[in-house]
C-alpha cells in the first residue's frame, strides 16, 4: 500500500511540474491615444476598437520608440491624457496588463 501512495505521489509531482513547464507567456501590442491616466491606478486607450483599460505589471518600463528608458521625471512629463502611445501587455483571464508604454521620440 505505501509503495502505490509514493508511486502516485511521485506521479503527481511529475505530472505537476511537466504542467507548469507548458505555460506560455504571449506579449501583444497595441496602439492609440491615452484618454485616462492616473499613475498606477488607472491606463485607458482609445484604440481602434474603442477605449481599453489596463492594468499595471509590478514594473512597467516607459521608453521611447528607439528605446530610451524615460527617467521617472521624464514619465510625470511625457505621459499624460492625449498623448499617442503603443503599449505591450500581457493578457490574466479578461484583463490586460501592461508591461511596457513607448512614446514617441524627442527630436
């Protein structure tokens, strides 16, 4: 009897973590206008299909369409409602989350 229990313990544990293995992370972008902000609370774009509210990752990278990273100053400054952005979120159940906001860059 102990043999069977520890077999399918053992089992359950490999069955466990082949599982969790499998899971896949997509990042997706999207484009529009910020028509809502309030600094990590509240994200809204007016997109092509209407307006769409994000959520905040635990850290979001704010960048330039080159790449700069924008200095914390830099981000009070540059984002705000009515400013054009693209945003990469990722996607938990029906809400999307955001990782990273690029602008446009400062000529």
């Amino acid at each position: 009897m102990n043999k069977t229990a520890l077999s399918l313990a053992c089992a359950l544990v490999v069955g466990t973590t082949a599982f969790a293995a499998d899971v896949v992370t997509t990042t997706t972008t999207s484009t529009g206008t910020i028509t809502e902000y309030t600094p990590g609370t509240t994200f809204v774009v007016k997109e092509s299909t209407g307006p769409v509210t994000y959520g905040y990752a635990k850290k979001v990278t704010y960048v330039t369409k080159k790449g700069k990273t924008l200095t914390d100053d830099q981000v009070r400054a540059r984002i705000k409602v009515g400013v054009p952005v693209s945003v990469h979120y990722t996607t938990e159940g029906e809400k999307r989350i955001i990782s990273k906001v690029e602008v446009e860059d400062d000529d």
